[in-house]
C-alpha cells in the first residue's frame, strides 16, 4: 500500500487500485463527510486509482489514463465534496500535487496548471488576491518557456523542476521559501538562488528542500543551504515546520521544529540539521 498524509488524514493505495482514507471526517471521500474515522474507509466512486496525494484537508488521484479527481475541503470556497469529483477540463496528468493551503497542481505534457486559492499567487498564473480565487478550475502556470517536469504544492506556495534540473517557486514567500534570496511575493515561477541542480523537491509549509543531482540534500528559507553535506539521500517529504530524508543507506533522517516529538529523535529539541530517526 502507498500513503499519503495530510494534515490530520491519511490516504492509502493498494496495489489493485482501491483508495481508503481515515482520520478527519471531511477529507475521507467516503460520502458521509459527518464523523472521523478510526479505520481505513474506502473513497466512494469505485475508481481504480494509480496515485493518491494528501493536501492539509484534501485528497486527490489520478487514474490510468490521467484523469484527475479530488475530495475534501473545497479549494476557494466553504464546504467539502464528500465524494471524489473530476477535475474540470480536458487534461491528462502525468502527476499531481495537494498543497496545504487548499490549492492543487498538476503536471501534463504540455504544460502545468494549478486550482484553488490564489490569495498569495500559489496558482503561478500571474494573479494574486482573494478575488482571484479560482476554485476548482485550472489555470495555467507562467512557465516563461521553461519545461517543467516535477511539481510540488506547499502552504501558501509551489514549486517546481524543470528539465534541466533547476527549481523555481512561486507564491507566499515570507519566510523565504522561495528561494531566490528576498521575502517577496512572486505571483509567477522564479529561479531558486544558488544554481544547483536537482533531482527532486519537495514543498513544505514555510520551507521548500531538494535532492541536488549528486543526492546532496538542500533546504531554504531565503537561499539554498546544503545540509549534512557528507550524507546521501534518495527521497526527501517536508511538512510543516520539519521535513525528513531517506540517505541511500536507508536510514531515515529528520530535522526541524520538534515540539511534537516529530522529529523521531527520542526529544522534543528543534534539530538545524538532519538527526537519525531512533527506533525503540
């Protein structure tokens, strides 16, 4: 089974394709939508998915031939849909991202398009204010010609790769998110300072990090920082104040804010660098 967490759900996939989720009532996709789950329910719809993203309180998937469907919180308005619904318009993904902050991304061949709230510019259409709000409706990304091959929706802002390698962000940017040195809000794609080169990336809350070609492991508020530059890793998640790195060992690292004891480490001490997760 693959997961997906959000903010207080969790969403599974079996390998023939079904979809439970539990936790939070509203992002269960179940059809009731009235009370929380302590055991994996199955998403209503009988679809046959091949990927399952988690945003704070929504979900969504794409089945076999790209199309995508979402349930949960609504994006950009009040209320939830209580069952899976289809992404409006004629788009087949190659992937799909669930930010935080209400808002969804997805990657086709042609091009990139983002829906829901767009009060920071997380949409990366060139737009930004509460009115602009696009719901369930996608918009283009600003690519400015860059062709993007990887994206990934944090709180306020997004992310992606293009197919040399270089990140660019978009959206709320007051921590420095962003990346390109400023806490300025940038309502279309941006290059991350520094010109590393990367093979993943992965958007948090309030931070962004990302694996550089040479499986070096890199986070930033403000500019690209590598971090414990002796390690290597292979995939890296970030979530709300922290994230967390598989090295190529297999061993799996966490750093951030740990007042939660999120960190794996046996303390609730905030970690500025990767700290090994502690088995009991």
């Amino acid at each position: 089974m693959r997961l997906a967490a959000g903010a207080e759900h969790t969403c599974g996939l079996t390998t023939a394709g079904e979809t439970y989720c539990w936790g939070r009532d509203i992002a269960l996709g179940d059809g009731q939508g009235t009370s929380d789950s302590l055991e994996p329910s199955p998403v209503s719809g009988d679809l046959t998915l091949v990927t399952v993203v988690a945003g704070a309180f929504h979900s969504c998937g794409l089945t076999g031939n790209g199309q995508a469907y979402c349930w949960g919180e609504r994006p950009g308005r009040s209320g939830h849909n209580p069952v899976p619904v289809q992404v409006p318009g004629d788009y087949s993904f190659t992937s799909i991202t669930a930010g935080g902050g209400r808002h969804t991304c997805g990657l086709t061949a042609e091009r990139p398009v983002c829906w829901g709230p767009n009060g920071r510019g997380q949409l990366g259409n060139g737009e930004g204010g509460d009115i602009n709000d696009r719901e369930d409706i996608p918009v283009e990304v600003e690519t400015n010609g860059a062709q993007f091959i990887a994206l990934s929706a944090g709180g306020l802002h997004s992310c992606a790769l293009t197919i040399a390698g270089e990140a660019m962000c978009w959206g709320f940017n007051g921590s420095g998110q962003i990346g390109d040195g400023t806490q300025a809000r940038h309502l279309v794609p941006v290059a991350v300072a520094g010109g590393v080169r990367f093979n993943s990336i992965a958007a948090g809350m309030n931070q962004t990090c990302g694996l550089a070609k040479d499986d070096t492991l890199y986070c930033w508020l403000g500019i690209p920082a590598q971090l414990s530059p002796e390690l290597k890793f292979e995939s890296v998640a970030s979530g709300g104040q922290h994230s967390c790195a598989v090295a190529l060992s297999g061993a799996a690292y966490c750093w951030g804010a740990n007042f939660a004891g999120q960190l794996g480490d046996g303390t609730t001490e905030q970690r500025l660098e990767p700290d090994l997760v502690r088995r009991r």
